[in-house]
C-alpha cells in the first residue's frame, strides 16, 4: 500500500516513479554518439600523425575548438562567449609553442597555462556589471583551458618524429573508449553508480582490449618496442575510458544537484572529448621513456 493524494492506493495503481533525466541519457544513441565521436576522433588524430607534424597540428587543433566548442554548449558556463574566446585562443598559443619547441615543447607549455591564467582572469574582469558567479565561471574556463594544452602534448612529440608513439596513443585511447562503450551495451550490470547507465565490465575490457591493440599494432608494423608500446596502449586506455567514465559521473552530480539535462549528441560526445584530452600527456610522459 502505498500513499498518493491523501487516500490509500494499492501498489498496483500507484503511479509509477517518475524516469530519471541520466536514465532517460541513456541508452544505444548515447553509446552510439559517444562510440562514433571517441572513433573518428582516434582516426583522424592517428593517421594526421604518419601525414606530418603540420597535419597533425591542424588535427589536433580541430579536435580542441570541438572540445572547447561542446563543452560551452553542453556546460553553459557564466560569460560562455569569454570561455570560448579563452579556450580557442590558448589551443592555438599552445599548437604553436609545441611545434617550435619539438619533444621537449611540453615544458614550454606551462608558460602558456600561465598566460591562460591571466586571460582567464581578464575575462572576468571584463563581464563587468554581468560578473556573477565568478568562481563558476572561473573553474570552467581554467579547466578548457588546461584540456586544450594538454592535448598539444602530443603535438610536441609529433613534431619530434615520434609519428609511431602518436599514432598508438590516439588509437588506444580511441580503442579503449569504443570497447567500454560497447560492454556496457552488453553487460550493463553491475553498474559503476545507480544515476550513470555505465558497468564496471567496460572499463575493464576497455583497458585490456587497448593494451592488447596496442602489442597486436607493433606485430602490424609500428616501429616501437613492443613491451613498452603495451605499457603505453594499457595506460593510455585506462585513463581515456576512466576520464569518459569521470564525465558522466560528473554530469549525474550535476543534474542531481540541480543544474540543467545535458542529453544530446554533445552531452554523449563531450566524454570522449575530455578522455583526449587526459590520455594526452600520460601518452607523452611515458613515451618519453622509449
């Protein structure tokens, strides 16, 4: 027995519970989205790489201003023009500076976070009268800025002749996320949190399936250690399908808390976006080490 409107109900003809908003996120589309988008991302990035440290730049550069771009959309954050400005600004500052500086750009680049910082601070400087939620606002711009910047890691490494190691970070960050994807279609339960429509199996599988992706490249003809490059393939897809993970927990938080619905092809495809993004510099750092 349940009770509704002031008067005893049977179970039966109590109305149901109302379907979540992240449950109602869910489903094939949202995977399909996020597949497709996590894909030809890794694609394009993988093989811009074995075309020229150019190409790839302008890979790269694409695949910022649609990380700055989704994430405006999406996030919708207090002074979202200045965001946008912000972020699309520092992704070309950092292209550049990577590939004048080669492998050992990425040093470089924490004087472009810093010239990020102040622009960041500008912009709220300049909203004037409008400056509300400043902290809000603030953290969102910082973040795409850190996100575009680390994903001209690679770039750094590219322009170092490094065309290999780019091209399996950008493919086993790719593999990784389109595997998780698929095993939560098939094996959805358990699930990481009851609000996020995501398994525990994915992550799992997705690491693996990108380190063994990574090892079956090598045998394939990329001119790298096949060890190393395994260690490289398992790291990089860890963290890309954690990162995808991390985003729609992220987005649960937020729409339990009150804050608007992101559903729609920039809410699926932002994960993949942000999962570039980290999976960047893990890729560089390691590969430092080959």
């Amino acid at each position: 027995m349940k009770v509704w409107h002031d008067r005893g109900v049977p179970d039966s003809e109590a109305p149901a519970p109302e379907t979540s908003r992240v449950d109602a996120d869910a489903g094939v589309g949202t995977a399909a989205v996020a597949g497709v988008t996590a894909l030809v991302v890794g694609v394009v990035l993988g093989g811009a790489a074995l075309g020229g440290p150019l190409l790839y730049a302008a890979a790269i550069l694409l695949a910022q201003l649609a990380l700055v771009g989704t994430w405006c959309v999406v996030t919708r954050p207090p002074g979202t023009v200045g965001t946008a400005v912000v972020g699309a600004l520092t992704a070309l500052a950092a292209d550049a500076v990577a590939l004048a500086t080669g492998r050992g750009g990425a040093g470089a680049l924490v004087a472009v976070l810093a010239c990020a910082f102040g622009a960041t601070t500008f912009h709220q400087l300049a909203r004037g009268v409008a400056r509300r939620n400043v902290t809000e606002s603030f953290g969102s711009t910082l973040t795409v800025a850190v996100a575009v910047i680390a994903l001209a890691a690679t770039v750094a490494l590219r322009q170092a002749d490094e065309a290999h190691l780019v091209t399996l970070i950008a493919v086993a960050a790719a593999l990784g996320m389109v595997v998780a994807r698929l095993a939560d279609l098939v094996v959805p339960r358990p699930t990481v949190h009851e609000d996020v429509p995501r398994g525990i199996a994915g992550p799992v599988l997705g690491s693996a399936v990108a380190a063994g992706g990574s090892a079956l490249g090598v045998t394939l003809g990329l001119d790298l250690p096949l060890g190393p490059a395994t260690l490289v393939g398992w790291l990089v897809g860890t963290a890309a399908v954690l990162a995808d993970l991390g985003v729609d927990l992220a987005r649960a938080g937020r729409i339990a808390a009150g804050g608007p619905a992101t559903s729609g092809p920039g809410g699926a495809a932002l994960g993949p976006l942000v999962a570039f993004a980290v999976a960047a510099p893990i890729g560089y750092l390691v590969g430092l080490t080959l």
